[in-house]
C-alpha cells in the first residue's frame, strides 16, 4: 500500500474555473436537498399523508444516495471520473423533472431515490478529484473551498425553494432542481477535465471492491479520521429530517419564511468553510478539528437546553444551528482530506465507502428523529446534541492520540 505521505501525481495549480465547477458540483446536493425541505409540509397537505410518512421519503432519498455512491465509486476508478459525473447528472435532471409530476407519494419516493442516485457522482467525485491533484494539506484547504463555494447551496436552495412552494406548490421546487441540474450538465460537458489518470480496470470486480475496502478500513488513519467525519454529519441530518415540521408546523412560519431562517443557520456553514480554508495550511488539521469539533458540541448542546425549556420562537433552533454549522464546516473538510490521504490509487473506492457509511448514518439518523416528532424541537435537539457530543469524543479519543503517536 502507498505511504500516506504519498503526494498525487498530478499534484499543480488547478484553475479557479475547476474550483468553482467542483463547488457546483458540491452546491447541486443542498440545492437538490434544501429546497424540498420547505415543500414537505405541503406533499403531506396534497397526497393526504402524515408527517411521518413524508418525512420517510427523506430516508429514502437518503439511502439513495448512498445506494449511488457504491456505484459512482468504482465505475470512476475504472472508467474515469468526467464520464460517471456527466451520467450521473443526467440521471439527476431527468428524476428531477418525473419528481414534479409523482401522482402519488410512493411514486414522489422512487423518483426521489432515483434523483439522489444520480446526485450522489458529482458529490462524490468531486472528492475524489481534489484526492487526484492534491496532498492532505491541501487538498484540506481546496475541500474546504468547496465547502465555502458549495455552502451557497443551502442558502440558494431554501430561499428559492421557500419561495417557489410559496408561490406556486411542492412541485415548483423539484423542477427548480431539474433545471439546476441540467446547467450542470452543460458546463461538465464543456469544462470538467478528466483527473484519473490510473484508470483501475479491476475496479468494478466485486470482489475486488470489498478486498480494497477491507485495506481501507485496516488503516487507522482512516478509521480514526472517519469517525468523526461520519459523526459530524449527524447533526446535519437531524435538522435536515426535523426543520421543515419544527419551523412550519410548530412554529407556524410560512415556506419563504422557512427558506430565510435555513439559510441564516448557512450563515455559519459559509464562516467554518472560509476559517477552516484558512487555517488549515496555517495551524495544522489537527488544531482546527479541535476547534470545529468544539464550535459544534456547544452549538448542539445549546439547542437541546432551550428545546427542552420549552422555547418556541425560531431564533432558539437558528441560532443554535448557526454555531453548528460553524464547526461542522472546520470539522468534515479536515476529517475527510485525512480520511482519503493514503490512498491515492483508490481514492474513488475510497469516498465511495466513506459516502456509503455517511449517508447510511444519516438514514438512521432521520428515521429516529421523524419516527420520534412529537411537534416540538426536543427530537432534533437530542439527535443533534448527542452526535455533536460523540464526534468532539471521537476526536480526542481516536483521532488526537493518533496524530500525537505519529508527531
């Protein structure tokens, strides 16, 4: 297996037009899961279904994310990373599209998993590219300018989705996607390159896929750097499953009210990328884990004492998750850029089984907090303490002593 130190062959400058293409591609997925968010009320209200029941549909798209990026992983260390981002979008625009005209809510899922399946490349790949031209420091530093470039995702998405759910229905929103979605396309087609340049014939082999995931999930590494990338995710989710009904429902905002509070918790997610970018090549991954880390514990544990004092008003959840995203945005570039360092040759493999466990997490984690809605925000609290709380333990019980036995 390589060293960890291994620089990427293709280790130069990249141009800003690749890093702005590569933070689309990042964008696409909040843009694609934000601006739903706000139309799940009105699903509920136009297909005769409980919350429970729409907020599922959330776990589906979910799981087909993860569904997809089992798929995307391999087919780009065999075949290339352009040609699945380019399948995948397709795949995105046309689900899109049969979203906004489901006849029923079962319907609305399928197409909702197929919409995430296609999603999950240019997400992934995105990944795995920085991998093939950068070195963990900075490749730290250009995930992290992803992150700044794709958190104007969140905010596009739940205004404009608010918005459109506002001004016309729930379908309003899906097409807005579509249309992303296909601009996407056009510009893969005409400006994003080819990154792979040790294509892996074997790499779809299943057996093969498992014997490279079983060296993967052997470096310590990686099992150290993944949990608390995964773990930090938790709270993401909780409040992707939780808002909508928390700020609608029980609060009583309206869609485009809605889409304005979600952006403003974006607010963070924009500083953490922008101070995680910058620190990273000044202070090292491991300093800034332990900021981030810490940032986000105190932004979940604050959100589950005023949940549970009973506050009512939406600046109790907003600001609360503005601190989360603070830390989330320093925390999950590091942890990933650590994650995928020493293995250059299979860096598609290995964002496919880093995105799989992700999104598995994030399932679970959205079906816990849905199946326990009670119409407060105690549910989302807990579930977003409670991984905020596990992923600054992960740091200092995994990840710092591991970083402190190599020094």
């Amino acid at each position: 297996m390589n060293t960890p130190e291994a620089a990427p062959e293709a280790a130069r400058p990249v141009p800003k037009r690749l890093a702005f293409l590569l933070g689309g591609l990042v964008a696409l997925s909040p843009i694609a899961t934000d601006s739903f968010l706000a139309a799940m009320p009105a699903v509920g209200r136009a297909f005769e279904a409980d919350a429970a029941a729409v907020q599922a549909t959330l776990g589906l798209y979910f799981l087909g994310f993860a569904v997809g990026q089992l798929v995307h992983g391999p087919l780009s260390d065999r075949f290339g990373r352009r040609p699945v981002v380019l399948a995948g979008l397709g795949i995105l625009t046309m689900a899109s599209f049969a979203a906004a005209f489901a006849p029923d809510l079962a319907t609305l899922a399928a197409c909702r998993f197929v919409q995430s399946f296609g999603l999950a490349a240019g997400w992934l790949l995105s990944r795995a590219i920085v991998r093939d031209l950068f070195a963990m420091d900075r490749a730290a530093a250009m995930l992290s300018l992803l992150a700044l470039i794709g958190g104007l995702g969140p905010l596009l998405g739940s205004i404009v989705g608010g918005a459109l759910v506002m001004r016309f229905d729930w379908w309003a929103a899906l097409l807005f996607v579509g249309v992303a979605a296909a601009i996407a396309w056009l510009v893969g087609f005409a400006k994003l390159p080819e990154t792979n340049t040790r294509l892996d014939p074997t790499a779809t082999d299943f057996g093969r896929f498992f014997r490279n995931a079983g060296v993967i999930l052997r470096e310590r590494r990686f099992r150290a750097a993944f949990a608390v990338f995964a773990l930090s995710f938790g709270g993401l989710y909780a409040f992707l499953a939780g808002s909508a009904y928390v700020l609608i429902e029980g609060m009583g905002l309206t869609p485009t009210e809605y889409g304005v509070c979600f952006a403003l918790t974006q607010s963070g997610n924009l500083v953490g990328a922008a101070l995680g970018a910058r620190l990273a090549t000044r202070i090292g991954i491991a300093k800034v884990l332990a900021i981030g880390t810490a940032i986000a514990a105190v932004g979940g544990v604050a959100l589950l004492v005023l949940a549970w004092d009973g506050a009512a008003h939406p600046a109790t959840v907003v600001a609360p998750m503005a601190v989360y995203f603070l830390g989330f945005s320093m925390t999950h570039p590091q942890a990933l850029a650590t994650a995928l360092t020493p293995f250059p040759y299979i860096a598609g493999t290995a964002s496919t089984l880093i995105g799989f466990l992700q999104q598995c997490l994030g399932s679970l984690v959205g079906v816990l907090v849905s199946a326990a809605f009670d119409g407060t925000a105690r549910p989302m609290a807990v579930a977003v303490a409670v991984t905020t709380i596990l992923t600054a333990l992960a740091y200092w019980t995994a990840f710092r002593p591991m970083v402190a036995a190599r020094a």
